[in-house]
C-alpha cells in the first residue's frame, strides 16, 4: 500500500527490482525519512547496511529492505486493535 513493494525489472542481461511506484506516496516518503534518520543514528541499521553493502547490494537494494522493515514495523503500531464488547 505505501509503494515499497519489489517490482521485478530485467534491462538485458540484467535482472533486479525496483520499488513499485503506486500506492500511497506520502507514506512511502514517511518510510524514507524514517530510513534515513536511521541510517544516521540507529546502530542494528547501520551494522545492516554494512552487512548487505558487504554482500554486494547497492544503496538502493538496502534501503529498499529497510523500508519494507519499517513497513511492517509501523503497521503494527498503527493496526487498531479489535475490541471485545463487554458481557
């Protein structure tokens, strides 16, 4: 829903993904400012980034992953929790 979705792409010899462009982009740019305010100061992230960069991923591939992460993070944050009516 937020756009960060992988969406498969190939250019020739070359296969990889890209972030889906639909969705809702003002949540998608709130994932993105979470990522980088991360990037900067959150230790696991860094030490993930450093993991993947070692791996051979590309900024772009890692910052994709942290958004999907953040994604899932911040639904269960904001995912009402269903009420049982009292008896």
């Amino acid at each position: 829903m937020c756009g960060v979705s992988p969406v498969e792409l190939s250019s020739g010899s070359r296969q990889y993904r890209r972030l889906n462009r639909g969705g809702d982009r003002q949540a998608n740019a709130a994932l993105h400012r979470i990522v980088q305010t991360r990037l900067r100061v959150h230790p696991r992230t860094q030490d993930y980034y450093e993991h993947r960069s070692k791996e051979g991923k590309t900024r772009r591939e890692t910052v994709r992953s942290l958004k999907r992460y953040a994604a899932r993070e911040v639904f269960h944050l904001v995912r009402t929790v269903p009420t049982v009516p009292p008896l």
